[in-house]
C-alpha cells in the first residue's frame, strides 16, 4: 500500500482517477433500479487505500460527517454543535444546535439538516444566519438522512419506513421496508442512497447486515454478515454509497471500514494500521466525495482521517466512463443540449480515444431519439499510460420539457471497445443552461488538480491562474468548448512548464461579461 504525506489540519493527497459507473442498458424506468443488479461485468473488484490526512482542529467527539465542494461539515451531538471545516482542512464556522442530534446531510448551500431521535424530529439549520427549523411531519424514531435531487429520505427505525420530504421539509411519501423472510428482525439504524441504480441501502445494526430496497420499498436482497473477517462487521456505525455504487461500512470494534463493490462483494478494508497509521478509534461518522477521498469520523480520538480509495486498480485495461452533466438535480434546456461524459482510457495517445453518445425517450427506449460516434476527448491529459479527460456531445434536437429522457455514453480506444456507462435519465426544463465555476478537486492538491466549469454558450473562454501578488502563471484558451459542464486539469506549473512551489493560487473563468474566481491551495 503506498502513503502520502500528512499535517494536522490540512489534507494532501496524490492520485486522481476516473472510475465509471457501472455498465447498463436500455430498461424501463421501472425495472431499470433492480435489473441492473443481475446485468453486471461480474469482474473481481479491487482497490487501493492511500492516508491523505487527518484534521484535529476544534473538534472533541464528531459523530457525523457530510461534505461538498465547499468544505467538511461535523456533527458533535455532545457540544450541541455542527462545524465546518474549509477544503483546506481548518476550522472555518461552528453554529450551536437544539436537541439530541444524530445524522447530517446538506440540504442546499450552506443549510444542513439531522435526526434528534428523543424528540422524534428533524430540523433544519442555516450556518449563515443561524435560523433553526423544524421538518413537518409525524416520525417515531429518526435515526439518519440523505439527501438526493432535492428530497430529503428519513429513516424511521421505530416504525421501519422511510419519509419523504421536499426540500421546503413537508412530507411528500412514506415508504414501507418490509422485513426480509427468514431472518431475525433487527434494529435499522443507518441509511445510504445509491445514486446509480436508484435504491435505499439501510444497516441492519442487530444483525450486521445491509438490506438492499427499491425506490418504491421491495426489498431486493443483503449483504454483509457479523464477524471480523474480510466482508463482515462486528459493530457497525454507518453506511454511504459513493456515486459509483460502492458501499462503505464503518467497523467500531475493529476500527475500520470495510468497502463492497455495486454487486456487493467485498473489495478491501480501509485500515490505517494496514498503512502503518495509529488505529481508528471507534469509526462511527463517514462521508464519500466524488474524487474518491473518505472522510471517517473517530469519536474516541476526536479527528477526521481523510483516505482516497483508488478504485483505477480494479479497472486495469478496462474503457471507462461516467457521467459529468447532466447530474443528479442539474438542469438541462430542451433546446440547449449538452452532454458531458467524463472517461478513463488505457492508451499512450489522447487521440486514440473517442466516445460514443446515445439519447433515449424513456417512454419508448428501444430507438435512440438522437445518436453519434466517435466524439474525441477536448482538454484531455495522460497520466501514467492512462488518459484522463471529458467529451462532450450537443444533439440537434429539441426535446419536450418535463418529459424523461435517458443518456449513455461508451468509450473507445483503437479497436477495443468499453461497456455503455449505466443510464442517466433526466427531465429537461426551460432553464437556460448556467455560468459556473467550481471549486477545483483535490484541494489542498499535489502535483495536479481538476477544474469544473459550465458556460452557456459557445462565445468563447478563459481560465487563468494567478499567484498571490496578482501574476499570471497559467492559463487556457477554451475556445474550443461548448455550452455545458466541462473540466480541465492543471499540473501545477506556469505557462512554460516550469514547477511551481507551495502557496495559495487564484483561478478565474472568463465567458463574455461572466466572471468568477475561486482559491486553491498547492502543496508540496
């Protein structure tokens, strides 16, 4: 196993890679969430688990976790506190809280909702003005939350069911878990959304297994067992699906977390003594970003350890892709198109590789409504044999607005040929596609990082970095890029390929009379 450096209240980390969704086909919205769990590749999954750092600033006994691009939210149910660390690693704000809390999740910027089990109610807090509000609704017992394309799913253990709200906090639905046949009945204590397949995940703490239900409540099957061996957990804590569908478990006696693949074997224990780090210390809050870094909780110890799980190394020679836009809860105008598809690709050139596109009406799936082949990569880059990078594909079509449509995308390389990604579906609005700029993945970051940005349009771009006494270092001419989300790779160097050391940098995305600049931080 190999390590990157580390420094109390910072994050480092070293690799970044592509990892796919997994491969699908045309199905029905309806049968597509359960299906797609017999119509996997059925190759043995592996991974690997660096130590990026850990963060001990301000915090005394963090239980859950949620992060975005923003920075890492914790909850500490015993200061009656939620705090916010930055992306670089620091104590940015803490807002105190009502209740007995348990549970986190952001519900839109800057606005974290949690479960206060003993007064059987979940509230809503907003860190700026420090508003505090309570979700309607009757609930037994509130144990967790996610939230996922605007609806916030709550698990009520009492009563065994799921509650629906929107994001105003009025139930909308409640949904039924069934108890599976043949087994014990348990206590379920966590819960996980997974965002490929479109199903609930819930711990079943009792038994330490993990049931696996539809969108609609039917149960599809478990996984998981009590034990201390590889795939079993003797004392689970809490449970995320990252958006590639892979699993995450905490172990509080074993002081680990244990990882399965979308179809549920095991792939690896992420085990700091495996990687010669003090153990964990009753792993309990976990949160997954989409660069595959894992923010673990450890109540005893009073830290956030961040981990990057590598999951490149179960795809050796495998054509991968997933999708970039639209995403969970982006829009898309019905008569501004624009498909983006982010790829992994065995190759020593970028122009072996091109990606396919397709566009269903989930209606009637068996035609495309558009199609096209052979798209090649913009703004790709090779790292280790390994190219790296996002197309992009605008369809001449106009679509009809609230209507569901479906996209996939495959890449190839050469003569070899990838899977098709799993199926997106969507429903495209009137909305104008937007201007943004992203907080760039990793950060802090070494020796490169990623850049995400949406234009509206095709008039033309800039993105250029600066120093922190205003020089410009670098900078890219994005005239080649459409409407849409798109992303760039910096190495970390100025214009002449020349290494640039430690410190703080700005980068600022021009697109006619839009601008906006963010900070990064460059660590060696």
């Amino acid at each position: 196993m190999s390590r990157t450096q580390s420094r109390t209240g910072g994050v480092l980390m070293s690799v970044l890679r592509f990892k796919s969704l997994e491969c699908g086909v045309g199905l029905s919205a309806a049968l597509m969430s359960f299906l797609i769990l017999l119509i996997l590749s059925g190759s043995v999954s592996a991974a690997e688990v660096r130590y990026v750092g850990s963060i001990h600033d301000g915090q005394s006994a963090p239980t859950s976790l949620a992060v975005d691009g923003q920075g890492i939210a914790v909850l500490e149910p015993f200061d009656r506190q939620v705090k916010v660390f930055t992306a670089d690693g620091f104590l940015d704000s803490k807002i105190d809280i009502n209740g007995d809390a348990r549970g986190l999740a952001l519900l839109r910027d800057r606005i974290y909702v949690f479960c206060d089990d003993e007064a059987a109610l979940v509230s809503a807090i907003d860190l700026d003005d420090g508003r505090q509000w309570v979700f309607t609704g009757n609930l037994g017992q509130p144990v967790d939350l996610v939230v996922y394309g605007g609806e916030c799913f709550i698990l009520d253990g009492a009563r065994r069911n799921i509650v629906v709200c929107n994001a105003n906090g009025s139930v909308t639905e409640t949904v039924s878990l069934p108890h599976p046949a043949g087994e014990e009945p348990g206590w379920l204590a966590d819960l996980a959304w997974d965002p490929v397949r479109r199903i609930f995940h819930v711990f079943d703490q009792t038994n330490s297994r993990v049931l696996a239900y539809g969108r609609d409540g039917g149960y599809l099957g478990g996984f998981c067992d009590f034990g201390t061996h590889d795939g079993e957990v003797s004392r689970g804590g809490e449970i995320v699906c990252d958006a590639d569908g892979w699993i995450y478990v905490t172990d509080r006696y074993q002081g680990r977390v244990v990882v399965f693949d979308p179809d549920w074997s095991f792939v690896v224990n992420v085990d700091p003594v495996e990687l010669g780090r003090d153990r964990l210390l009753t792993p309990t809050g976990i949160a997954v970003d989409g660069a595959g870094f894992l923010y673990v909780a450890a109540t005893e110890g009073s830290a956030i350890h961040i981990f990057h799980v590598d999951k490149s190394t179960s795809s050796a020679g495998q054509l991968l892709t997933r999708a970039v836009s639209p995403g969970a809860g982006d829009d898309m105008s019905v008569d501004n198109l624009q498909f983006v598809a982010g790829i992994q690709a065995p190759a020593v050139q970028i122009s072996q590789v091109v990606v396919d596109f397709r566009l269903f009406d989930m209606v009637d799936i068996l035609v495309p409504v558009a199609e096209a082949a052979d798209i090649p990569l913009v703004g790709g880059a090779v790292f280790e044999d390994i190219v790296i990078g996002s197309v992009s594909w605008r369809p001449a079509v106009v679509l009809t607005e609230g209507r569901t449509y479906g996209w996939q995308a495959r890449t190839k390389a050469g003569s070899t040929q990838g899977e098709w990604m799993a199926l997106w579906t969507f429903v495209p609005t009137a909305a104008p596609l937007p201007f943004r700029l992203e907080q760039n993945t990793p950060n802090p970051f070494n020796p490169r990082t990623v850049i995400v940005f949406s234009l509206r349009d095709a008039s033309g771009a800039d993105l250029t970095v600066y120093d922190v006494r205003g020089n410009m270092v670098w900078s890219a001419d994005l005239s080649g890029y459409g409407p849409g989300t798109h992303q760039v790779v910096w190495e970390g160097q100025d214009t002449s390929g020349t290494t640039l050391p430690s410190g703080v940098y700005f980068y600022r995305l021009v697109s006619g009379s839009a601008v906006d600049t963010k900070k990064m931080v460059l660590v060696r």
